[in-house]
C-alpha cells in the first residue's frame, strides 16, 4: 500500500514524504505516471521497471520519474518537456543528509522559501552527478553577468523580500537553481537566508532598535535556554523535580525580560527614560515653547 503526505505544494515544487507497506513479492499493474519527479529512497529495497528495465533501488540510490510512463514497482524483501535520467541516481552521503534534513525541515513547517530553494539545489545536485553538463548550461559565464545577476536579485529582494525563488528567476531570465548558486558564490549566503535578513532589519527598523543590540540580547537569552535545559537533563526521570527546574527556569527568564525591558526603556526613551547628563528632568505639569 502506498500513501503520500504533502508538505509543500508551491512555486512548481512539491515535496511530498511517500512511504510504502506492500508485501513481499511482484507489484500490482503497472501504472502510468503524470509528471516529473525525483524520488530518494530513505529505506528498504524495491526494484523498479520502466519500459522494460530493471533497477534495483535502496536507500543510496534515488530515480527520476518522467510522465507517461508505464511502471511498476516489486518488493524483493518484507511535449517538448525535458526528459530526466531513466537510471538510477546514486547518491552520496552528504547527499543523503541534505535530502533527510530537507524532509525534517518540511514535517517541522520550516519557511516555505527556504524549503523551496532547499528543494532546487537538491535535485539540482543529484542531477548534475550524472549529467553535470545538462545542469551547467546557461549559467552566467563572466563574472560582469554574474554580479549583474546577484545585484538584480538584491534589487527586487528589496522592493518585495516575499518574492520567491522562481518568480525571481522568471524576472532576470535565469533558472532558479543556477541564481540559487550564483547568488550564494557571490554573497555567502542562500536567497533565502538574504530574505531573512531583509525582515530582520525591517523588523528592527519598526522597533528602534540596532543589530547589534538585538543579537546580544538573542544571545543573552539563548545562553538562559541553555542553562535552564541543562538544569533539567540531570533531573528528567523525575517528574517533580524537572518541573521544579522549569519552574525556576521560567522565573529567571522572567527577570530577564524585566531587566531588559527597562534597559529598552532607559535606553529608548520610553517612560523609565533617565535624563542625559547636563538635562534637567521637567516636572510632569511642565510645559516649554520651542523658537
């Protein structure tokens, strides 16, 4: 039996997680498929026929389906569209991890951006092993297109960072998966990752506060989240006492966010805010003309 969960579904991507439980021995009828995909095998072992050919599939190879094909699938053990690899892909091992972390990352609803990119690079990646010229043709060859393309990318980003991938690929006329790469050559970081920080900053613009003193107070708290689940490892077994620990946890983080609410208040001029060195307070009754 065969069932298949969505996970994404956008943007000409979909990741789905498919698990099969059919028996031992030869599949049912033969099936004819409707669309393109690429399928990485997590575990057990299957052979796969297709147009007369045999592959024997395992959790370090993955396959290409193409539409309208006949195939079936037997279990040994308990128009003009680009037409994919019939054989099979093998996949490395750090090829293997990228395609678990990618699924983790859907079953956890991961930002859907991220996931789409994720999933480009990856099939990208699998494919280019055994057709690396077919995944290299038009990529910006010098230099001059490259930053040309990077900077386009960055324009849009900033006028709309929601844009996705293939839209922004569209835009500039380039596929997604060699912008993708391009881009992150060029800048050290994934699209999507730039997209991030693009709302990051707009965040803080909102809120008036600097990077910097955002990432320190991050920090700050990730080290108290740290500490709290340290206290609670040892103690786990026991109920009581691991709920004693969260208890305390949860009361010191709550210092915390007093303490750094009236920094925020001192430092921002909310209504704790000290006077500057040299300026008089007003009383609360006071009022001043300016000119």
């Amino acid at each position: 039996m065969l069932s298949a969960r969505t996970l994404i579904d956008r943007d000409g991507i979909r990741i789905a997680d498919v698990a099969c439980r059919h028996a031992r021995g030869r599949g049912g009828t033969a099936e004819e498929t409707r669309g393109h995909a690429i399928v990485f095998v997590r575990r057990g072992c299957f052979v796969r026929k297709v147009r007369g050919l045999e592959t024997l599939l395992d959790p370090t190879a993955a396959f290409c389906i193409n539409p309208a094909e006949e195939e079936r699938y037997d279990h040994p053990h308990a128009g003009g569209d680009v037409t994919l690899p019939r054989g099979p892909l093998h996949t490395s091992p750090a090829l293997d991890l990228e395609h678990r972390l990618l699924l983790a990352r859907a079953r956890r609803g991961r930002d859907p951006h991220e996931l789409v990119e994720r999933a480009i690079l990856l099939a990208e990646t699998a494919l280019g092993g055994s057709e690396p010229r077919r995944t290299a043709s038009g990529r910006p060859t010098t230099a001059r297109a490259r930053r040309a393309l990077v900077a386009g990318a960055r324009e849009l980003l900033a006028a709309d960072p929601d844009r996705s991938l293939p839209d922004l690929a569209r835009a500039l006329a380039v596929s997604p998966h060699h912008l993708s790469r391009v881009f992150h050559s060029a800048t050290g970081h994934t699209i999507s990752r730039h997209r991030m920080r693009l709302r990051t900053r707009r965040a803080l613009e909102h809120l008036g506060v600097a990077p910097y003193e955002a990432r320190e107070r991050a920090d700050l708290f990730r080290r108290e989240n740290v500490r709290a689940l340290e206290d609670m490892l040892p103690v786990f077994g026991d109920e009581t006492r691991r709920l004693s620990a969260a208890k305390a946890g949860r009361e010191q983080l709550e210092k915390q966010f007093t303490r750094e609410k009236e920094a925020l208040d001192r430092t921002h001029g909310g209504w704790a805010a000290e006077p500057e060195i040299g300026e008089e307070r007003l009383p609360a009754d006071a009022s001043s003309d300016v000119g």
